[in-house]
C-alpha cells in the first residue's frame, strides 16, 4: 500500500482454523527497509545481469530516496554509475558512504580509486593519505592507484603512492620497484636527493 513499507508477515494455515491467519503490521515508509531494500536490490541485480544498468539505477535511486539513512545503498549506486562512466558520480556517493562509515578502510581505498578514474587526483591522494595504514593487510591496495596512474601517464602522482606502500610494507618489492620506474618518467620533477635506491 503506498505511503507504508512492505513487510515480510507470519501466517498460519491449517489447526483448528479453517481459514488462513494473517498478520499485518504497517509501518510509516521509510522507516522499516528489511524487506525493501532486499527485494529493490535483488530487482537491480537482475537488471545488472542484463546489462540493464540506468533501470538498476533508478531502483537503488529511489530506495535512496525513501531510505537515505541506509548507507549501503550508496555503495550498489556507486557501482551502476561506475559501470556507466560516471566516475565523479560515482565517487560522491561512496563519499557518502564513507562519510557515514569512516572506520571502512576497504571502501576508502576504493573512493580513493573511483577519483583516480574522475581524474580528480587531489581528491584521490587526499582519500589516500586519510587512511590508517595499520588497517591495510594487502599492498596492492596501495599499489594499485599508482598502477592506474602509471598507465595514464601521471609518473609524479604514481609515485605517491608507491611510496606509501613503501611505508607500510617495507618488505614489499614490486613497491620499490615500481616507485622506481615512476621516478624515473618524471623528467626531473622531483628532487633526485630525496628518491631512494630500488631495492
């Protein structure tokens, strides 16, 4: 019924009582997301396998819309813009959700990445020097940013991002390595004096 939430109801059938039993509890809409949200998002999934995209969008859209306090659907529209080339979209909602979950350091890394895509590099490398590196357990977390970096040419930010590697994971070899080939690119545009060795 409009202006409530669907709700997933008890009922029972058979006993003593011949007729069906049937349970109904309205809430106000917006208030009870447990069975919207679950079956808006099975809709989208299969929209998505159908490389259906802007529908699967406009479902997590409008569940926003009815519960914009239920952070994770940020991350589902994050992901349709992103398949769509709406990289700086795309990132403003994961801002979003990371806004409301800052302890997220998985997610953080991917807000980090999604403004790499929007060529917003300030944003990215900000979004990267936020985290709390104890949290990372993966280097390529770190590595990957200057991965994507390299590839479109950006040596100077690339490095950035090597180096952090080589902060947390001082073990890790590809850091230095590629650390090495970013420094390398930059034609003079950091100070040589403050670059070390590859290992």
């Amino acid at each position: 019924k409009d202006g409530f939430d669907p709700r997933m109801i008890p009922f029972q059938v058979g006993g003593k009582i011949k007729e069906p039993v049937i349970e109904l509890k309205m809430t106000k809409e917006g208030t009870d997301p447990s069975f919207a949200v679950p079956y808006g998002n099975d809709q989208a999934k299969a929209l998505l396998d159908q490389n259906k995209i802007a529908e699967a969008r406009a479902i997590y859209t409008k569940l926003l819309a009815t519960y914009p306090t239920y952070a994770r659907l940020h991350l589902a529209l994050s992901q349709c813009l992103d398949m769509e080339g709406k990289f700086a979209e795309s990132a403003a909602e994961l801002q979003l959700y990371v806004t409301a979950n800052p302890a997220d350091m998985r997610i953080r890394t991917f807000l980090g990445t999604e403004y790499i895509k929007a060529q917003k590099y300030a944003e990215a490398w900000q979004a990267y020097s936020a985290l709390d590196l104890a949290q990372i357990t993966d280097p390529l977390d770190l590595n990957e940013p200057g991965f994507m970096l390299l590839r479109s040419s950006k040596s100077d930010e690339a490095y950035k991002y090597f180096n952090l590697t080589v902060t947390r994971f001082p073990q890790e070899a590809a850091a230095y390595y590629y650390r090495g080939v970013a420094s390398r690119h930059m034609a003079g545009t950091v100070d040589k004096t403050k670059t070390e060795e590859i290992r």
